[in-house]
C-alpha cells in the first residue's frame, strides 16, 4: 500500500460511532505503527482533510472533506436522489431500507430510512463498512462487478462476522453467480446476527455498479409474504434509482426479479 492509499485509509475508520478518533486508536483500528499514523495524519492535516482537537488530543474530519463531498454530490446527486427511493421503499416494505456506495476497494453504506411500522428494526450506521461476502448489498456489487475487482475482493482473508458468514471462496463466487441470474442478492445473518437482507446492484451511466439498494429485515418477521413482496419492489425501486441518476442497467441484467 502507497503512502497516499495508507493516508486515504486512515479517513476510513471515521463513522457516526467515531467522529472524533485519538492517535492510539488510529494505530490499533488501521494496524499501522504510531509514528506513520503521527506523520500521515499531521500530513492530512495541514491540507485540511482532517483537524486536532487539541484539548481531547483526538482528531475529526476537516473541511476538506465537505467540500469534496459536496462536490461530489453535485456532480452524481445520488444522495438526494436516494432520499426518497429509500423512504417510498421501508413504507411499502415495512422494513429498513439503506444504499451503499463503493469506495475504492470498499462498499460503505451512504443513507438510510426506516419503516414506521415496527418498533423493532434493523438498525443502521450511515459511514459503516460492509463486508462483500458477507452482506447482501456486498453480493449484489460483486454479481455485476468487473471479474478482477472480484477475484481481488475473493483473494483477501474473507472474515467471519458471525457463525452464518461464509468464508470459502468458492462457496461466495456460487451466491455471485446466483446473484447474476437472479438480479438480486440476499443474506441471512451474514453480517449481523438474525438480519434477513435482499440487495440489488445500482449502476451508472457507463453501465458500472456503483453500489446497492437493500432492504434488511429481523429474520423473524421475514414471512413467505415478505419472501416475495421483499424482492419485487426491491428490484423495481433499485431500477428507479439508477434512472434517477442517469444510469444504465448492462444487457445482461434480469429486466425483473427472478424466482
């Protein structure tokens, strides 16, 4: 890994749980030694990409990185596009909905909505992390995710969340190729315990996925009704949204979801 990548991975592990980070923590959480991690973040710092709290001794993500984001939002509004494919879906699914974006080599979830239907819910973390063989949304990219990104994805160590991940990588490129007849992807307690997830991959005007659209459920309440209501408005709100965004569905994706 480059000296940029190290530092780029560093904003990584900033999410809503850890918006302020202290320089022990940063050592631990990205397994690098302290002085790179002293020298990488004081390097982000003076271009503004992050700054120091210097009573707390920690740091925060900068300004920099605002305008970038807005930038980016400017010019692929997918964020507000999402807002309403997102609520629309949880009210007809009656379950949480959330959209990830892939990031280089990683998928983070960008937004979500939740049903007012239940008091109990899945519940999400806007920022967080998503494992590829482990989530439906990670599956759902990987089905129509050019072949080296996913031999790439499939050589790492595949880490178990829980007792249901699947970690053999054969067993993984089987639910990736279920996933490209199907044009949808589902997890059960993959990434977290008793979640039922169904994914579909979103794509953009060049016909690349850029990332996914999932609904994500207690397995409980996952019924035969919900087995099949679920992926219908799925598919149909993740077709929405890559026209939303100018995007383009590649030939070979199921027109709908397949049984």
């Amino acid at each position: 890994m480059g000296t940029v990548s190290k530092a780029l991975s560093l904003l990584t592990h900033f999410n809503h749980g850890r918006l302020e980070i202290g320089l022990s923590d940063l050592t631990r959480l990205s397994g690098l030694n302290k002085a790179t991690v002293y020298r990488l973040m004081g390097e982000l710092q003076e271009q503004g990409f992050v700054e120091q709290i210097e009573a707390a001794r920690s740091y925060r993500l900068g300004p920099q990185v605002l305008r970038l984001a807005a930038l980016r939002e400017a010019s692929v509004p997918i964020l507000s596009a999402s807002r309403r494919v997102l609520r629309e879906l949880s009210e007809v699914t009656g379950e949480t909905t959330h959209l990830s974006l892939l990031q280089g080599d990683q998928l983070a979830s960008l937004s979500h909505a939740y049903a007012p239907q239940h008091a109990t819910k899945v519940m999400m973390e806007d920022a967080e992390v998503l494992t590829f063989h482990g989530t439906a949304s990670g599956l759902a990219v990987l089905g129509f995710a050019e072949a080296g990104f996913v031999e790439a994805v499939l050589a790492r160590p595949l880490e178990a969340r829980t007792p249901q991940t699947q970690t053999d990588p054969e067993v993984v490129r089987a639910q990736i190729t279920e996933v490209q007849r199907a044009g949808i992807a589902q997890s059960v307690g993959g990434f977290e315990a008793e979640v039922h997830s169904h994914a579909v991959p979103i794509f953009g005007p060049d016909r690349a996925v850029l990332g996914a659209l999932a609904v994500a459920a207690p397995s409980s309440r996952m019924s035969a009704a919900q087995r099949r209501a679920i992926p219908q408005a799925l598919h149909a709100a993740g077709l929405a949204l890559t026209q939303r965004i100018g995007g383009v569905c590649p030939p070979d994706f199921p027109t709908v979801p397949a049984a």
